[in-house]
C-alpha cells in the first residue's frame, strides 16, 4: 500500500489495519487526513482478498476529533469553502458506514468529538476500559452535526441529548451501555479482544457476511420493508445458490465445518 503522511495501512491475510497517524496532536482529523483516508478506503475496498477492516489510532489516543485549528482556520474562510470541506468529512463517515467489508473501530484513551464518528459508522466497536469519550462542541458554540446521523443508529436521541447538551466526558463502561461500544477490553488487551472477534467471524461464509451487512444497511435505512418479500426471497435464493452457499449446505449435511478458503471465488 501506498505510505501516506497522516495514516499508515497494513494488509495481513484477509485484514486490513488503518491506523490514524497523527500522534502529536492526537490524531486529530484534518482536510488532507481527510483525503488520504478516502483514498486507502478505495484500494481497501477494491482488495477482494480483504474482509475485515481495523480503524485504530496511533499514539496516546484514537481520535480527538476535528482539528482545532482546522476549524479556527474557518474564520478567515468563505462559508462556501468551509462546508465544501465539511462535506468530505460526512462522506467519508459514510464510506465507512457502507464499507463493503466488516468494520472493527479499536479505541483508547481518548475519542472525542469526530472520532465518535469514526466509532458509530463502524460495524463493531471494542475499546480499553481506561477510554474517555465526549462531544465538546458545544462548549465551542458548534455541534457535532456530521456525525449525529451515525450516532444515532447506536445511541438513543435521550442519550445523546444528555451528552451532547453537556459536552461532558464519560467512560467506556457507560459507552457500552448506551450501545456506542460493542466490547470491553481491559487495558493492554484490545488486540486480543479484537482477534477473538474476528476469529469468531472468519466461521461465517465471506459472502454471506458482506450480503448480511448490505441487507441490514438496507433495512436501517427504511429502503427494505417488511412488503419486500420479493427481494428478500431473491436474495435467499441467490445465496443457496452460490458456491459457499452449496459449501455450507453440504457441510451441514456432512457433519463437517465448512472450507470456505478452498474455493478460491470471490463472489460479488
């Protein structure tokens, strides 16, 4: 993969690791991180070979949002300007929303305003029980608007409206329990916690995984309803009918596991 300046991408076997890669100002999203990251989110999409993709942070924390100094810069800046790089934020929150592969956010210590974003839009989040989360825009006389729509598939609208009225911090325990965090991991053992889960994953059918996660974008986004039964059927029916569809049937019936990797087919 490509070295850019402000992430750092690892490709090992069927996972991807995208690392936010500005340390020294706790990886902070800016414009150009911005970019870079909607380039290697192409080439990880575009990898058949990949079908988990890790989001960690590098250094002493995973995200602490937009760049204050991105956002002070909007002052000298034509409104026009400012939301023309505003939307490429909320894109790429969708691009990793819609990710064609599994997507794991691994977080600690701090994550705060966007990098709460980067965590909801992803399929799981795991964070250290030690990791402060927060939405401080408020106090800044802004709001966190780009990633409201993400946090709201997680958070109920009365739990976001406690945190983000307050712009207080919490604690990953409380995280988990509003549904921004998936899983706990004591500190020093996010790794582990995150192989466990992938490991469990890989058991599932490829294919089937990526069909689950469009079919459930779909119904997350009202545009699968319970009268679309016709889709539905057709989706089953062009699943069984598929190779690690006949793989998985046959080992069913064989008292087997299924060898998912020895059929060598990628199947879109």
């Amino acid at each position: 993969m490509k070295n850019w300046k402000n992430i750092k991408v690892k490709i090992a076997g069927h996972r991807a690791n995208l690392v936010l890669n500005r340390p020294e100002v706790h990886n902070a999203l800016n414009p150009e991180m911005i970019e870079e990251m909607h380039e290697a989110l192409a080439k990880v999409a575009a990898n058949n070979e990949v079908h988990f993709l890790v989001i960690s942070g590098a250094g002493k924390s995973f995200c602490a949002g937009a760049d204050i100094n991105w956002f002070a810069e909007a002052i000298n800046k034509a409104k026009s300007d400012n939301w023309q790089e505003y939307l490429r934020m909320a894109e790429l929150m969708k691009v990793i929303y819609h990710f064609p592969k599994i997507t794991v956010a691994v977080v600690h210590r701090n994550v705060l305003g966007g990098g709460n974003g980067i965590v909801a839009a992803c399929d799981f989040a795991v964070a250290e029980h030690s990791a402060a989360f927060a939405f401080g825009e408020i106090k800044l006389g802004i709001i966190p608007a780009i990633i409201t729509p993400f946090l709201s598939k997680r958070v109920s609208t009365q739990n976001l409206k406690k945190l983000m009225y307050s712009g207080d911090r919490f604690g990953a325990p409380h995280a988990h329990l509003i549904g921004l965090i998936d899983f706990l991991a004591d500190d020093g053992k996010l790794e582990q916690v995150v192989n466990e889960l992938i490991d469990g994953l890989k058991t599932s059918s490829p294919n089937a995984l990526r069909a689950c996660k469009q079919l459930l974008l779909k119904a997350g986004s009202e545009e699968l309803k319970i009268e679309d039964s016709e889709y539905t059927a057709a989706v089953l029916a062009e699943l069984i009918h598929s190779n690690e569809g006949q793989e998985g049937l046959r080992a069913f019936l064989d008292k087997r596991e299924p060898d998912w990797q020895k059929l060598n087919v990628v199947e879109n």
